[in-house]
C-alpha cells in the first residue's frame, strides 16, 4: 500500500484535518507543516495529548508516539491526500480564480446553486497550495457540487491547484494589475491566469467566460479552448444583462432565450455586475430556475467587507477592505464618483505586492482620485505618502495618523469609501467613521 493509499485509510476514519494546534478537535488528523519561521512538528505531541488521532509529520526526531505518522514532507503529503480524496468525489467541481472579485462571485454562485443542490464552496480565504487541499479535504459525502476558490500569486500556481481539485468547469472573473511582483507584470497575471484554462483544455472541462473581457477571450484562444458558455452584455451570449441602478445596491435585468428576468441585489458597487452575471451563468448551465436564481442572488448580502454596505451612527461605509490592486481600486474610485451623496468621502490606503509599478500606480489613483467629484479625500500608507506630494488630499503614513485626524476633524453624515490592501487593517478606523 502506498503512503498515500494509506494515509488515506486513516482519513477515512478521521475526516478532520487540522493544521493548528489551537483548533485540535477529537480524532482530528494534524498535518505538522512548517514555515519560515515556525516547525509544527515540534507540536505533535501536544496535538496528541489534546485530542488528534494521529499526527503527520516529516521530522524523525518527533516520532515519539506509535500515532505518529512519519513522512517525507508533510505538505506534500496533505496535498495527494486531498487529491485522492478529490479523485474519489463523484461530484461536479467548479475552479474559480481570478485577479479581482473571486470570493464574491464564489459566495454568489454558492448562493444560488444552494437553492437546488447540497453545495460546498472554500471558507475564508483557504485558496492556496494550502487552504485548496483543506477545502477538498472538508468536502463530506452529502455534497452535491463543490466550488473551490483558488489563489496565485506566482506562476505555477494555479497549475498546482488545478492538479490537486481536478475541476472540470472553471471560471476566470477578470485579469487585473494584482501581485504584480510576484506575476513578472501584467502579461505575467495573465499567463498564471490562464493555467487553469489549459487544465480544462487538457481535461476536456467546459469554462465559463466573459465575452466582454478581451483578455479572457484572447487566454481562452490562446488555450485552444472550445468548450465555453458565454455570459456578458450583448443578447447573443447564454446569459446577458444590464444594470438598471447601482444606487447604493445593485439591480439589474437578465436574459436567457429570448425571456427576460429582473432582480435586486444587497451588493453595491457597479464593478460586481459581472461577477453577478458569471453566478447567474452558472446558476443557469446547472439547471437552475430563473425563480430560483433571483431567490439565491436577492438573499446573499456580503459580511466579509468586500463591497459591505455599513450603516454607522453617523455615516454610510462601504467597507471594501479585504483586498486592493489598481484594478480594483479604480473600479472602486469609479463607482464612488457615480454614486449621489451630499458628502462623498474618500479614504483609501496601500496597494502591496506591486514591485517595480508600486509608485507609478499609487500615483496614478492619486491622479485619478482628485480628478473625480469627491468631497475629501484621505490616502494612508507609505506608498500614497510618497507618492502624493503636491497633490492635494490628506496624506497620513499610517492608520493609527489617520485616526487622530479623524477624531480632530470628524465625519459624519457622509458617504465614504473605506478600501486598502489587507495588510492596512483599515477596519480599525470603523470606530472613528
């Protein structure tokens, strides 16, 4: 029996997998992965003592109890782990990625396909090399179709992802100036991308593409792809649509057929309008009612501060502070200005992982920003400091700076977008909003 055959026996009768000993739950399989800065294995028997059924590690000098499990790397070891669990799943999978606006089109297309099937989706942000083989992993046996969000931020990696959940439909939402570094620039965004193309080309899938979006029509050409359902703006597509407001929420009409059906939304910002219409898409090849659509797309309201509408005691914020690139950010900025407030107000912070463009981008959202009708406009980070001398706004190098402005000159019945990359943690201005 192969090691995997038979670390897959034990999954059999231990169906949780854990990676953290502060969520040890009984029975649990712990995989002891290691970091840069940090060996699990050293914590194996702690795991044991609190509960694990077996630990896994990859470290002789751990193995100091018969339920450890001992292998050559252990990550190596979750990862065909899951691939043999996802190889045994007689389910549909759906491979979603993309460079802006996955988790949202992931929780709508849950939404909806939960109105007719038992239907899994990844938790969180468990996307890469990591959280993909935990969310197969997590899969149980009254799943009746899976959607795994997968995450790159390098070359390669989407290709690995694809190789351990196996999809056999995939959804690219966009391609976008994000993670930049690690991509090589954009062209690079797109051939990461556009791995997962050539897994469903290789593996005879069928994709999901926005026929508006020349770039994944040019990934898909490249890709030699064929079988495609197209959704976008014009009626010749499977599914087609238009916005009918945006203010604050989404609403919007769509077609299929020649029939038309119209639906509201607790999604804001215009930018979600093909993220909308990729759910529907899917909602609609997997046999979906328009009626059931509509219930799915109209009951999901965002609570993960992507596009989050938030009432404070004196202002309305969308809370938009989950991620940010250049793509997203202009898309957020354009949506700000488009909007009808009495006092529309700005507060954006840092975009990482942009390498060698980090200081042209961040100046041209400066640019970008004060040319629009905004009424103040707040930047926040090292990034846009630098970036934005002589240009009017306020600038402050750090949250903790933009909070004791904040609390000097206070803003209140406003409209105000709060958007920064993770890293900002711009949630801590809430209290001051």
């Amino acid at each position: 029996m192969s090691a995997t055959n038979f670390l897959y026996q034990h999954y059999l009768n231990h169906r949780t997998v854990c990676t953290d000993t502060r969520a040890i739950s009984k029975d649990c399989l712990f995989f002891a992965l290691r970091g840069d800065k940090f060996n699990a294995n050293e914590f194996a028997a702690q795991a044991l003592k609190e509960g694990a059924a077996y630990a896994i590690i990859d470290d002789q000098q751990y193995h100091t109890d018969e339920r450890c499990i001992l292998v050559p790397d252990v990550l190596t070891a979750l990862q065909d782990l899951a691939r043999s669990h996802r190889i045994e799943l007689r389910i549909p999978v759906i491979g979603l990625t993309g460079s802006n606006g996955k988790t949202t089109t992931k929780e709508l297309i849950k939404a909806i396909l939960s109105e007719k099937y038992r239907t899994f989706a990844t938790s969180g942000n468990l996307n890469n090399h990591i959280g993909v083989p935990l969310s197969i992993l997590s899969i149980t046996d009254d799943i009746e179709i899976a959607v795994i969000e997968m995450g790159a931020n390098h070359q390669k990696e989407i290709e690995l992802l694809c190789s351990i959940a196996l999809p056999e439909y995939g959804l690219i939402t966009n391609v976008g100036m994000a993670h930049l570094d690690g991509f090589g620039g954009f062209e690079g965004v797109k051939k990461g991308k556009a791995e997962l193309y050539a897994h469903l080309k290789q593996q005879q899938g069928k994709a999901f593409i926005n026929n508006d979006n020349p770039y994944l029509l040019e990934m898909a050409h490249t890709a030699q792809l064929s079988d495609i359902v197209y959704y976008g703006s014009e009626r010749s597509n499977t599914i087609s649509g238009a916005l009918n407001s945006t203010d604050p929420f989404l609403e919007l009409s769509w077609q299929k057929q020649g029939s038309e059906f119209s639906v509201g939304t607790q999604l804001t910002g215009a930018y979600n309008f093909e993220n909308i219409l990729a759910a529907i898409c899917i909602g609609d090849f997997f046999s979906l009612t328009p009626e059931q659509i509509n219930k799915g797309l109209s009951g999901y309201a965002p609570q993960n501060n992507r596009s989050q509408l938030t009432k404070t005691e004196h202002n309305t914020v969308i809370c938009d502070f989950y991620n940010a690139n250049p793509s997203s950010m202009n898309a957020a900025l354009k949506n700000m200005d488009s909007l009808h407030a009495a006092n529309k107000v700005v507060i954006i912070g840092d975009m990482f992982e942009l390498g060698s463009e980090s200081a042209e981008q961040h100046l041209q959202i400066i640019l970008q920003a004060t040319n629009m009708t905004l009424d103040t406009l707040i930047f926040i980070g090292k990034n846009f400091h630098q970036a934005g001398m002589g240009h009017s706004g306020h600038y402050f190098e750090s949250p903790a700076d933009a909070a004791v402005y904040l609390q000097q000159q206070p803003v209140k019945d406003s409209l105000i977008l709060l958007k920064g990359s993770r890293g900002m943690a711009l949630e801590q201005l809430l209290p001051q909003l």
